[in-house]
C-alpha cells in the first residue's frame, strides 16, 4: 500500500471510528493524516511485532488529541487490528482518548497535555547520540501547540545541541481549538523563528505526499522543522478549515457523505 | 544544633552516582544550569558526554529525561527541588509517571535549606504534589549513608523516582549496611509510649527528641520513614497499636506530606492520638537554623510536642 493509497484508508478508519466511538478529534486527524501516512510507508523503520524495537525509529505524535489518525495509522501497519480499533475509547481499551505509553506498546510516551513531545524527542536524539545508534527521532506538532513554552526550551536547547538526527513536522493548519492561530497568539513567522533557533525550515504543502517525502528525508548537520502546511479536516468538503469540526462527531447522513468524499478523493 | 560530624547529602550523592557511571555507561546526569550546586562538577569531568545540562528550562530537563531513558539511559535528573517539582509538575506526571518512563529525579536541596533566601527558593511542597502522582515512587533519606543506599537503589530499580537530596548537613543516624527498600521504615529507637515518625535530615531532631523525652522515662520509639511512596502501612499500624500517640516530624508541608500520609493510614486502621510537625506555612526571613525554631522543629519543642499530644 502506498502513502496514497493508505493515507484514503485512514481516513477512512478515522470516520468509521470515530462515529461509532461518538467522540474524536476529527478535524485535527484529518489534518495529519498524510503525515503520518508518508512517515509509516515511507521514512520510519519499525517492526509491529517487535514494537519496542530498541533500534526502531521514534516517533511522538504531540498533538496527542488526533489519537484516532495515529491509532487508525497504526492498524494499517500491523500494530493493531481492525476490531481493537473499534475499541477506541470504550472501556479498558487499549486506545485510550489520548495515546498512553502503558496502554499500548508502539507508543513512546504519553501525549496529549500540549508542548510535551518536542521536549521528550530533543532526549530521545541526545540518546540516540550518546548510544551511538542510527535511529532517527521523528515529533509531529500541533502549530497552536507551539503557544506552549516547552517547546521553545526544546528547540532552543536542540538547536544548541545540534541534532541533526531530530525532524520535527508541524501541523500547520492555522487553527486551535477555539480560533485561528494567528488571532489569538501568531507563529509567524514560523520558519524564521526556528531558524534563529538554529534549526533548517522547510515549508511545504502538508498534504503532497511527494513534498513531505522529500522534506522528512533530508538530511542536514542541524535540527530539521517541516513545517507542513495542512487543511483541517481535510477531504471532507463541510469540515475543511471549520473550527467546530475540531471535535464534534457527524450524524449519520454527515458520515456518509464524509466517507464518500474521502474515498474519491484522488 | 550542629555537630561536627554533619554531611551534606549531595556530597554522597554525586559520589555514588560518579562510581555507578564508571561500572554503567547507561547512567546520565541531566542538570538545569545546577552542575555546581548538585555536586555534579566531578561527574562532568568523568563523563562529559554523559552529563546533560540544558540550561535554566526545567520542563524540557524534564521531557529530555523521558526520552533519554527511552532511548535505553538511566538518566539522574538534577535540580533544585522547588524547580525541578513546581515548574515541571505536568512534565513529570505525563512524560516520566503516566509513561513509566525509567528516570530518577533528584530533588536537591530541599525544604526551607535556603533559609533567606525565602519561600521561592524553599521545597516544603514537593513531597505533597508528588504523592499525588500514582506510580512515582518517593525517597526521602535521612543522611548521608542511607542517600547512598538510595542512589543504588534508584539505580537499579526499573521505575520512576524521586530522590529528595537534602544540603542541610546531618550527622549519620542509620546503618551503613543498610539497604534501602522502597515501602520498608526503619525503627532506629525502641518504646512503647510514644512514637515520632520523621523523613529526612530531620529525622536526626526526632531522634535528640526522643533522647530527652527517654531521660524523663518516657520510651519513644523512633521511626525513620525515608519512603513516602509506597509508605511502610505495617510500621505505622504497629506504632499506632502499641503506642499512645505519634508525632509526625517532616521538613515540608505536612498536609499531603509525610504527617498526611502517616496520617491516611492511621485513621483507616487503628486511630490514635496524632499532631504533624512540619512547615505550615511560608517562612518569615530567618536563618536555616532560626527556621527550624519558627517550625518547631527543634528537639525540645518536638519533645515539647509529643508531651502535649500525651497529656490531650
């Protein structure tokens, strides 16, 4: 299955969950799903029967909230089936709102309080480095997200360090939960602040899977931000660019439509 | 009170963390700007590649920590323990708790050790935040021998931790072949009329106190309660089973610190008369040792204690 091709599914999986689990943050797992589409297919190494690997690639995903694109990702690629997905967030699921390390192996660590995977990532590549190892370190961030301090610790303190074995992919879809980003606390210019920071910027078009391949896999003796240019909601006509489509759950006839869009989509 | 033969804990510490790095290279050290006042200036020249200091940003120390030891380290997280706990609190719940994250946080210079400096620079909260936090066990040693044993400890165990290394200088008061053991007390003095429970570097007062309540004929066991999380239940049952009152004796706040959990045991088993000693409140600007007096914290006025909560 290709990055294409996989990345139609889970959107499919994304609404087909989502309904039947009547909760989700749809909009914002519309908007990664090519990310994370292309980093399984095409850039991290992992083994889904041997999820704690110890050389496998890490990848956080911090916006921990779009659980469901990473959960329905994962089912793709063998790290869960097609009925535990459907688990999602009922009782003692292994698929819990937000993706818990304990719950379920092939999780690296807890997210969902913002600004906390950027700062865990900067340790994973300073151990990589001290260890030696070949292992690439991979953080996927909300862009309202980067409001929170922590983070800026960590890109202060990875650009410091200079490790080049860190890519970070923005989700830059302009919106937070209530608004646009740049009404309530502006990140432009984004690319510029990491630079000061001593990290490369790309900005790219979060949703041309040949742009973010080429983007993820360049290589660089700095820290590396992708700062991926995406629709919420993504595929689906009535949610795209919606603030009120950052959590809500489509009734059925909204679902079918959805999942028509999707499925032609491409 | 001062004795000459006083440590400072972070003297112990740094040395038996440089001797557990020279036989693991798995063992880092991660600072926030603090190599000098977490003893870690040795460490740094021993293992430069492995002694991390990102500088003054203690909720990336502590996410860096979280991924350091997911990348297969055993990273020893240093700071100023009302930094590291009161900036990083969500830090260490998420990154280090939740995500049973194999890291050790080092809490120095704890409770009201920076005297003047005020109540910004004191830790009389941390031991209350982080028995909240499920899964995170808490180490309080009592002197330089047993912040020996719990660094070897900490070393070796596969969970998350936290160490609460003091910089008040104590005199030894617990074995040297001693072994730490999360969820086990020690009973440094025998009586069966009153019991002072204490943690840390203040445990030394509890015993002084108990020195002059024997001379009166009043037998007051002494317990040295260095795990807070998991606490010794057995220990206290037994103690508020075969004695008529206990004191507890902490250098933090005692609602939510060791008089609270000492408490939450006693009232679930066997009631018994109780008072905590403790930091109530923040602290006027005084000397380490005026603080001890305001607190009542001195070995007279935990004597003082234990004979008031006797004659309710």
């Amino acid at each position: 299955m290709n990055s294409e091709e996989q990345a139609r599914s889970v959107r499919q999986l994304i609404l087909e969950t989502i309904s039947f689990a009547g909760l989700g943050h749809i909009g914002s797992d519309l908007s990664i799903t090519d990310i994370l589409a292309v980093l399984y297919t095409d850039v991290l190494h992992l083994d889904p029967e041997r999820p704690q690997w110890p050389d496998r690639d890490r990848l956080i995903v911090s916006k921990g909230h779009a659980a469901v694109a990473l959960y329905s990702t994962m089912t793709l690629n063998g790290f869960l089936t097609h009925d535990e997905l459907m688990t999602f967030a009922q009782r003692d699921s292994r698929l819990n709102g937000h993706p818990a390390r304990a719950k379920l192996p092939g999780i690296e660590t807890c997210t969902g309080p913002l600004g906390h995977g950027l700062p865990v990532s900067v340790g994973m590549a300073v151990g990589a480095r001290i260890v030696n190892a070949d292992w690439k370190t991979y953080v996927v961030t909300g862009d309202g997200e980067l409001q929170e301090g922590s983070n800026w610790e960590a890109i202060m303190f990875a650009g410091h360090q200079q490790l080049s074995g860190l890519t970070c992919i923005v989700d830059r879809n302009r919106l937070q939960q209530g608004a646009l980003t740049e009404e309530t606390n502006s990140l432009d210019p984004l690319d510029a602040k990491f630079e000061a920071f001593g990290w490369d910027a790309t900005v790219i078009n979060g949703h041309d899977h040949d742009a973010l391949r080429e983007a993820i896999l360049a290589a660089g003796a700095k820290p590396r931000v992708v700062i991926a240019e995406t629709t919420k909601g993504k595929g689906v006509s009535f949610m795209e660019n919606q603030a009120v489509w950052h959590h809500k759950v489509p009734s059925a006839d909204q679902f079918a439509q959805a999942l028509a869009e999707v499925s032609a989509t491409r | 009170m001062t004795t000459e033969n006083a440590i400072d804990c972070r003297k112990p510490f740094a040395a038996t963390l440089v001797e557990l790095a020279g036989k693991d290279d798995r063992i880092v050290a991660v600072c926030n700007d603090s190599v000098g006042s977490s003893f870690l200036g040795e460490f740094k020249e021993l293992f430069p590649e492995r002694l991390i200091n990102v500088g003054i940003a203690e909720q990336n120390m502590v996410g860096v920590g979280a991924g350091l030891a997911n990348a297969g380290l055993i990273p020893f997280v240093c700071a100023a323990s009302p930094f590291l706990t009161g900036r990083a609190l969500e830090q260490i719940k998420a990154d280090v708790a939740y995500s049973a994250a194999n890291v050790k946080l080092c809490g120095m210079s704890p409770g009201f050790a920076y005297g003047e400096l005020g109540a910004t620079h004191h830790s009389i909260e941390d031991i209350a935040w982080l028995r909240a936090i499920d899964g995170l066990k808490i180490v309080v040693p009592a002197d330089a021998r047993q912040t020996t044993a719990a660094v070897r400890w900490a070393a070796d165990a596969p969970s998350p931790a936290f160490l609460r290394i003091s910089r008040t200088p104590v005199p030894d008061v617990t074995d040297a072949s001693e072994i730490f053991e999360p969820g086990r007390a020690q009973t440094l003095r025998l009586g069966n009329d009153a019991t002072l429970i204490a943690c840390g570097t203040v445990v030394w007062r509890a015993l002084q106190a108990a020195k002059i309540l024997s001379d009166e004929g009043l037998k007051t066991r002494v317990i040295n309660m260095a795990s807070l999380a998991p606490i010794d239940a057995d220990t206290v049952i037994r103690a508020a089973e075969e004695t008529a009152a206990i004191v507890t004796v902490e250098e933090s706040v005692p609602r939510g610190g060791l008089g609270g959990a000492v408490a939450e045991v006693v009232v679930a088993n066997t009631p018994v008369p109780m008072r905590m000693l403790g930091t109530e409140a923040f602290a006027p600007t005084a000397s380490v040792e005026d603080l001890y007096e305001h607190f009542g914290l001195g070995a007279e006025q935990i004597a003082d204690s234990l004979r008031e909560v006797l004659a309710r």
